[in-house]
C-alpha cells in the first residue's frame, strides 16, 4: 500500500537512530519534509539528514534536549523561520534508569519522566502555536512497559504509563480544533537502547519465541503504523494506543 503524505512537514524528535531514524526515513518516503532532532551525536544525525534529502524532500537539523524547555522552544522558533510551520509531531525521543527498585532514586525517576513524558507537553504546545491549516496528528512512542512488569524497568515503564495518560488527555482536548493525538506501543525491538539491558539476548530470544507473528518487531513496523496515523485514513482514530508487537501482548 502506497501512503503518500507529500507537503507535508514533520518533527520527529529523538531521530538520529533506531526507531525514530526509520519513522523520519518513512515519513521522506512519504514525501514528508522531515526535522531531524539530535542532542548530542550530530554525524548521525547528519546521515539520515542527507538520506531524506535523496529522496527529494527537505531536511532539517535540530539540536537540542527535549526535556529542556528552552532547547525546545529554540528548536521551534527555528522550525518557524525556515518552515513556517508543522503538521506532523512524532516524540520518540527518549531515555531512563533501568535499575531495581531498591537502586533507584528520586533523581533516576524525574529524570526519565521528565525525557519520556513531561516532554510531550512544552512539544505539544509549540506544535499547536504554529500556523498551519487543516488536520494535524500527533503520535507519540511507548512501550508495553507501560501496561506489563519488566525487570528493571520500573523507571521507564512508568513514564510511558503517564505518556499514554497524557496522550488521551491531549487527544480530548485538541480534539475539536483539528489535532489527532495517538501512541504508538512497540513490543520488543533489537535498537541501540537494548543494549543497556544487561539481559539483553534472554529477552530477544524469550520475545522471539512468545511472539505469534513468529519474528521481532523491527524499527520499520513501528513507522509503518506512525505513517498510517498521520494520514487521513486515521482521521477518526483519537487518543489510542496502538500496539505494535506482532501479538506478543495477547499471551497470557
């Protein structure tokens, strides 16, 4: 099936790698003109920048930590100048303290969830300040760490807990001035971020053998399903959850 989204201009934070590399890739393939945000690692950041820009769509490079206000407001007044304005957001950025309960402190947990979900909100809000006519969307990246138990994953599963919260109040509230609000969960994906996990191989193997669909998610599948949120065949689909996990959840 061949979405076509062409004109249209998109932010996709956290989009040097991984899943949001592939979702800023799928967007261009759409003929999105896609902003490329990065905090600290710009050569990657620059390779997908040019990687869009072939396939004859513009790029743009943004740096700047999404948990800081004031970078995010930096990034959207030069989204402004040079664009004019947006009408994609996906937040993808993120990032957390994966450590037992008993080794976590106050200062791990504010810092993931102010990165994986206090984060949508000062985006969110910039978004919507931009000129822009017609239907935006907005899709924000969880995780089933949200809804299950992982080891270690305490930190992190609440924020994408309070992110999917968020996206359902966001969703009711813009609702009627034109903006659709959606996440998207994705199951286990082998990215740079699983590295961190000293379990790393037992929990690809483990998901590999309990997925239905019989093979892991990949960073493609996830941006599939964001491309699809974004366009009018979604138009009536508001404050969700989408679950993209080949089946993974359904097990008991």
């Amino acid at each position: 099936m061949e979405l076509r989204l062409p004109g249209k201009r998109a932010l996709v934070t956290g989009s040097s790698r991984g899943i949001g590399r592939a979702i800023a890739l799928r967007l261009a393939d759409a003929g999105v003109d896609v902003a490329i945000n990065f905090f600290r690692h710009r050569g990657p950041a620059e390779e997908v920048a040019h990687e869009i820009e072939a396939r004859g769509v513009r790029a743009l490079l943004l740096k700047g930590n999404v948990a800081d206000e004031a970078h995010v407001n930096r990034m959207f007044e030069e989204i402004r100048a040079r664009w004019g304005g947006l009408e994609i957001l996906v937040s993808n950025a993120a990032s957390g303290v994966l450590k037992p309960v008993n080794h976590l402190t106050l200062h791990h947990f504010h810092w993931t969830m102010d990165i994986n979900a206090a984060a949508l909100l000062p985006l969110v809000q910039r978004f919507i300040g931009l000129p822009c006519e017609g239907q935006r969307s907005v899709v924000a990246v969880s995780s089933l760490g949200a809804l299950r138990a992982i080891p270690n994953y305490a930190a992190v599963g609440a924020s994408k807990a309070a992110l999917e919260s968020l996206v359902r109040h966001l969703a009711a509230e813009l609702g009627p001035s034109g903006v659709r609000v959606n996440a998207v969960s994705a199951g286990t994906v082998d990215t740079d971020a699983l590295k961190h996990f000293p379990n790393r191989e037992q929990l690809l193997a483990e998901a590999c053998r309990r997925t239905p669909a019989g093979r892991l998610v990949t960073p493609q599948d996830v941006a599939n399903t964001v491309l699809f949120l974004c366009t009018d065949l979604a138009i009536m689909i508001q404050g969700q959850t989408l679950i993209v996990d080949g089946g993974y959840s359904i097990l008991a």
